[in-house]
C-alpha cells in the first residue's frame, strides 16, 4: 500500500464523520457527541501520520507496518494526539486548548455510558446548547490548526473544511436564547465600563474586555465560555489602543502600523524598569524565551509587583521564567537539567562529552 494512502483514508473518515455529527445534532445530540469525538480525534491522527505512521501506535515500540495497514495495532486516543503534537512534532495546543479537549473526551465518555434522554423538551433544550457551545469552541481550535499552522499538510482539503466550516455555525442559532437571556448582565458590565467585542467562535458580541493599557487579562465570552488572553496597547506612532487577541501579530486601525511577536515584546517591555533593574542586578526584566511554543525573545515581564510574563507567540502566561544553565538565557522552561540538555534555543553542554571524558 502506498504510504499516503491511509492518510487520505483517515482523513476522508475524519470528515465523513463530522459531517453526520452535524446532520445527527438536532434529532440525535447523543451521536452527534460521539461521532464529533471521532472526527477530532481523527484529524489529530492524520496531522500525526502525516509526520510519520508509528506516531498513531499507541506503544510506537510495537510499531510494524504489515500490522498497521491491516488496522491490527492499538492507535492513541484523542488526549495522547495532543500530547504528542506538542512534544514530538512542536505545533500543537496550548495547556488551555488542551483543558477543551480534556472536556470534549469526559463529556463523550459520560454520554456513552450514562446518557438518557430528557423527558422534557426544555432538557433537551439544555442539551443542545451545552453541546454547541462544546463544539463550536473545540471546532474553532481545529479548524485554525488545520487551515493555518498545519495548511501545509490539509490544503487539498480546504473547500470541504470551509463547507463544513459553514454548516457548523449554524450550531451558533441554539445559543441566541443564552445571548438574549444574558443581554441586561451584558449591559449592566457595559455601564460597569467593560467592552464587549465579537467572540471568534459563536460570533455574538459577547467577549468581555477590560478598558485598561497593558495589562493581561483574560477576555471570556458570557455566552458559550470561549475565553482569549488580551493585552491592549498604545499605538506608539498615533496613540490609538490596539488589542492583541491570542497572538502577536496586529495592526492599528487607525495608522496601520503592524506588529508581530517580537515587536509587541519590545513594545510591551517597560525600558525604565528594566534599566533600574538591571543596575541592581536584577535581569528579570530582560527578554526571555518560551518553552511551550520556542518563540525566540518573545517573553516579557509585565508588571513590578506580581510575577506575570507574557509570550508574545503563543500568548502563554508564566509566572516565573529560569536562567538556562547552559547559555545563560532567560527560558520560561523547567531548567533543572538545562547545563547538560539545554533549553528550546541550546542543545547545553550534552551527555556524550562527559561520558567520554
Ligand atoms: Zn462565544
Ligand atoms: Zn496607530
Ligand atoms: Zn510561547
Ligand atoms: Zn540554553
């Protein structure tokens, strides 16, 4: 069999069983759950055998290809994928994308061995909203794998993803009752002097936001739950806020100066702290790298009282950041063994030179 070949498979399967989890929504919200599960679990072992086949082996160490192509082997569940994309082929999820698809997998689990049906109506009501709010924010996270960090691998997929992409916002209907119900909570945080913006997965201006320059926060939508670390800004050719949502990359409305990761860090890093500090010997404000997405400089420290530090990649938030043992460099990682392995941008000192010293 050729080596692309199951690939394809898994991805036609992937979309087959997506498509009829969308179809099974509103008569069928059970199957929908566990045939949704499916499909992302699916997509995420497609990314993986993209990579290589033995990674969708559960133990890799019985991989055998005469096995796998006649399916005889035990392939890694939806959590294990995650957890592999990050650590072997590094473009995976953040820990909080990680929490939805914990989620996604408890929810499957609990349908498939105690699901009964609502006697009432309103209960199944109850149902299909806490489902689409489910599928909607872990499609989201998908979806943008699939057609941004990893478009290289599903770009012949493009025109199916985008139509089912489109059939599944119509899911976001179900939750106009949530966002009606919530519309005097809404208003009365407006006069409170929050901002509300558009949520990126069900799409109504629901996304709480802080008024407030350079400081982290966490905007969460009230209606489905989706939340987004922000940071706002002042542009600093024209002085209007811009806001950074989950990413590095932005642009001012107003003057369309445009940034990317670093230059945010280095708009973000407090020159006058860092100066004072670093005559007390305190290089905490200096540019750190992280060790979840290996963004290059792109750590900064916030604020002087708590310890909050933002990657201005991947918008992770650290509380403390270590010196690598080995190239002395600021590393959001765990540096424990860092002199003789290294850190994401040094490989250390290495094991083999010691032993054969
Ligand atoms: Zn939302
Ligand atoms: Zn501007
Ligand atoms: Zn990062
Ligand atoms: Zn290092």
């Amino acid at each position: 069999m050729n080596k692309d070949e199951p690939f394809k498979r898994l991805v036609e399967n992937a979309m087959d069983f997506l498509s009829h989890s969308i179809d099974e929504f509103k008569e069928h919200p059970k199957f929908s759950v566990i045939h949704f599960h499916t499909a992302v679990e699916l997509f995420l072992k497609s990314r993986l055998m993209a990579e290589h086949w033995s990674l969708v082996v559960s133990n890799r160490g019985d991989s055998d290809w005469e096995k796998f192509i006649v399916g005889d082997f035990r392939s890694v569940t939806l959590i294990e994928a995650v957890d592999r994309l990050n650590k072997i082929i590094r473009s995976g999820f953040s820990k909080k994308d990680l929490k939805t698809f914990k989620s996604l997998t408890n929810h499957r689990n609990k349908i498939v061995h105690f699901f009964h049906e609502s006697d009432s109506e309103e209960g199944n009501e109850k149902l299909r909203e806490a489902i689409a709010k489910e599928q909607l924010t872990t499609w989201y996270l998908l979806h943008k794998a699939l057609t941004d960090r990893w478009s290289n691998v599903f770009s012949p997929w493009f025109v199916n993803l985008n139509e089912i992409d489109s059939r599944l916002r119509t899911h976001r209907e179900f939750l106009q009752v949530i966002f009606d119900q919530k519309m005097p909570e809404l208003e009365n945080f407006k006069q409170h002097g929050y901002i509300f913006r558009n949520c990126l997965t069900c799409e109504f201006p629901s996304q709480k936001n802080i008024d407030e320059i350079g400081k982290l926060y966490e905007a969460e939508c009230i209606v489905c739950g989706f939340t987004e670390n922000c940071i706002t800004i002042a542009c600093p050719e024209c002085e209007q806020p811009i806001v950074f949502r989950n990413e590095g990359f932005g642009k001012c409305e107003n003057c369309n100066h445009s940034f990317d990761p670093n230059s945010l860090a280095e708009e973000l890093v407090d020159d006058r702290n860092t100066y004072i500090a670093r005559l007390e010997g305190d290089d905490s404000w200096q540019f750190g790298s992280c060790g979840e997405c290996d963004g290059f400089h792109t750590v900064v420290r916030l604020d002087k009282e708590g310890n909050n530090y933002l990657c201005t990649t991947c918008f992770g938030e650290f509380d403390s950041m270590e010196t690598c043992g080995w190239c002395h460099e600021l590393n959001t990682g765990d540096m424990a063994d860092s002199y003789w392995f290294g850190c994401g941008i040094c490989g250390g000192k290495g094991i083999d030179y010691e032993l054969s010293y």
